[in-house]
C-alpha cells in the first residue's frame, strides 16, 4: 500500500479572559508537510503576542493522507 499525502493544518489555541470561555481557536490551513514541532511553537507564541494578555495553549496538528492500494 502506497501513502500520499493531502493537506496538513493546524489549530492554534489562545486563552485569555477576554474571551467568551477564555479560549480563541486560530487555523491555518496551508501549512507544509514537514512542519517541526518549533516551527509551531513559534507560530503559536506569535499569534498569542499580537492581542495583550492571549497566551498560546496547544497546537493541534492535523495530516490528511490518502492510502492507494495497489
């Protein structure tokens, strides 16, 4: 069996109080297929520092992949 991959995205989660259950969901969807654990890290960290207060939470990493059987 052949595996081939589709997409990859990842959904960033940001609390704060401001936020109705003092929690924001950000996904991005166009992201590479060999995304490294820092690259998220740093992406997360980064979206957390453009509101006063958010802090990054957890990052959700989702890879679609096609089995083609042969």
């Amino acid at each position: 069996m052949q595996t081939s991959w589709l997409a990859t995205s990842i959904a960033f989660e940001l609390q704060n109080t401001d936020y109705p259950n003092e929690s924001l969901q950000r996904r991005m969807t166009a992201v590479k297929e060999d995304v490294q654990a820092t690259e998220i890290q740093a992406v997360g960290e980064a979206l957390a520092s453009l509101h006063v207060g958010d802090t990054f939470a957890t990052a959700t990493l989702t890879t679609k992949s096609a089995y083609i059987a042969k």
